[in-house]
C-alpha cells in the first residue's frame, strides 16, 4: 500500500501528509493573499486573512480552525464580528484537512452554510509550453480586470479595488502574472496568476475570454505559470479547483492532481453592519 495515500480513498493522501501539505498550502495563500496592504492575523483558534484591496474570497478568509470544540465554535463567532468589521459582507471559512473534521456540524450549529465543495491539487505531470504567453504589463491590467470581473461577477468598486491590487502585483517577486493575447483583436484572449513562497508555488487564477475557450490558451496559461513558479524555486505547485465540474477536468488535463478536499463555509454578516 502506498504510505502516501488514504487506505479508503487510494486517489487521496493520507490524513496526516494532508493535514501537512495542506499547512504549507494555506501559507502560502494566505501569504498571497496579504500583497500588498492585506492583513494576516490569529482569531480565536484560526488564521484569518482580509485585503480591502483584493474584492475575492480567497483574499478575505478564515482557514486553520484547529481546537477544541467550544473553541471553534467560539471562534466563528469571533469571525463574524471580524468580517463585519472589516466591511465585508459575507464571512468566509476554508475547511481543509488543517480544520478540525467535526466543522460541518459547528459551522451548522453556528449558522454557517456549505457554500462550495473544493478540492486542491497538485502538479504532478509537466506539460510543453508553445510560447503563446507573456508576461502581463501595466497597460493590460484593465482588460484583466474586465475578464476576471465578468468571471467573478464583480461590482464596479469590486473592479476597481482589484486593478489596485493586480497593480501592486506586478511589482511583486513573488507573483507571477501572464497572458495571451487574442490573434483577432487588440485585446487579451486569456489571464492566469500564480504566487510562490517558500519553495511552494500555486496557480492561483485562469481564465480565458469564453469566445476563446478550448483552443488550448488555458493550458498553455497554466504550463507557463508552472514553469515560471519552479524557475523561482517552487519545489511543489497547488491549485484548487470546484469539485467535479470543469474547473477540476481542466486541472488534470493540466498535469494535477487532486491531494484533498475543502470546503467553503460562508455566514451572511449584512445584518451585523
Ligand atoms: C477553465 C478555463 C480556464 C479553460 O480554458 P481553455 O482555454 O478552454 O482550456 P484549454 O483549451 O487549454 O483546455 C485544456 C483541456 O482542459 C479540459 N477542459 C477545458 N474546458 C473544459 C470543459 N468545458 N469541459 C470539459 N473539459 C474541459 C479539456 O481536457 C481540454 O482539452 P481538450 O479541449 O483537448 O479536450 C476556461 O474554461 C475558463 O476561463 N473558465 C472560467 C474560469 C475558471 O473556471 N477557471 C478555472 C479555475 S480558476
């Protein structure tokens, strides 16, 4: 039996080396998600992340609920007033092998809801670049923008903190931004972002323009960023992904892997505000 998997899942690692990987993963999201002006900081028994700059979820999160039973459940209370103090109208938690496995009931006891079922991945197969990316520049952030927004669904201010933060992440080692540009029209066919810290790198964001879509840019957008993180030292690369859906079908076509599964709870905060 391979030491390295579940004995009832063989596709996925045993609970302790995920609770590990998934320990490295999360710092270096959290890590990303502080660039530049974001927050890191302990709440209760989590670790809690919130960048005013950075409009998506993954760059305003709670993840690491590891305690006792009182204590987290305790601490999604805390959470609450955190957010919303914070301005934000939703408080986000990322449960992953590093959350206790009793969350579902807390979190429903607490009046959390399941919003998403994710799984992370890893890069195990590398696949050939073509040379279609480049490295994104200043003049292409609001084309990124606009594609991540419409993607996203964003809100005019939403767009306009991300430009904010896509520019402070340009001038940012560790991030590492690409595009392809459409052959038919001035403008960019597709976006992908990756991070890397301490030797681990993640791919953090895809999207191709959806007239674009299956012509191989979103492959060749990822390949690039992989290959881009490990020049910089990434010794492994994570991604996640929605479980079941595309998302995670192109993710394998891309050489990963799926290592563990996340779930997403949220708490609606409005009436707090
Ligand atoms: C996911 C996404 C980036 C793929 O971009 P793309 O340019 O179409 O990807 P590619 O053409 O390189 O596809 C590579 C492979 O992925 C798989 N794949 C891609 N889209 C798929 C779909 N809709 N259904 C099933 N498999 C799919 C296929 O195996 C495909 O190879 P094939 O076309 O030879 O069958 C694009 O659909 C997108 O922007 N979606 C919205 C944002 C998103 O979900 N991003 C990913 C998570 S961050």
């Amino acid at each position: 039996m391979d030491p390295l998997h579940d004995p009832d899942d063989e596709a996925l690692l045993d609970p302790r080396q995920a609770r590990d990987l998934a320990g490295l993963v999360e710092t270096a999201r959290l890590a990303s998600a502080v660039v530049r002006y974001g927050l890191r900081t302990e709440v209760g028994a989590a670790t809690v992340v919130l960048n005013q700059d950075n409009p998506l979820p993954a760059a305003n999160h709670a993840c690491a609920l590891w305690g006792t039973l009182a204590e987290v459940a305790g601490t999604l209370l805390q959470l609450e007033q955190v957010f919303a103090e914070a301005g934000r109208s939703e408080a986000v938690v990322f449960a992953s092998p590093t959350t206790v496995a009793e969350i579902e009931g807390i979190a429903d006891d607490a009046g959390w809801r399941a919003v998403e079922e994710l799984v992370a991945l890893l890069h195990r197969t590398r696949q050939d670049v073509r040379g279609w990316a480049r490295p994104a520049e200043d003049r292409d952030l609001p084309g990124i923008v606009d594609l991540i927004a419409d993607d996203a669904g964003l809100s005019d201010e939403g767009e306009r903190r991300l430009l904010r933060n896509l520019g402070h992440r340009i001038d940012e080692p560790r991030s590492v931004l690409r595009v392809v540009d459409d052959q038919d029209a001035d403008r960019i066919a597709g976006f992908a972002q990756g991070f890397v810290e301490r030797g681990v790198g993640l791919v953090e964001q895809v999207v191709v323009r959806p007239g674009r879509r299956r012509r191989g840019i979103g492959g060749e957008l990822v390949a690039d960023v992989v290959d881009e993180l490990r020049e910089r030292g990434a010794l492994l690369v994570a991604a996640h992904s929605e479980e079941g859906g595309t998302a995670e079908r192109f993710a394998e076509a891309c050489g990963f892997e799926v290592v563990y599964g996340v779930t997403a709870y949220a708490r609606r905060i409005d009436d707090l505000l």
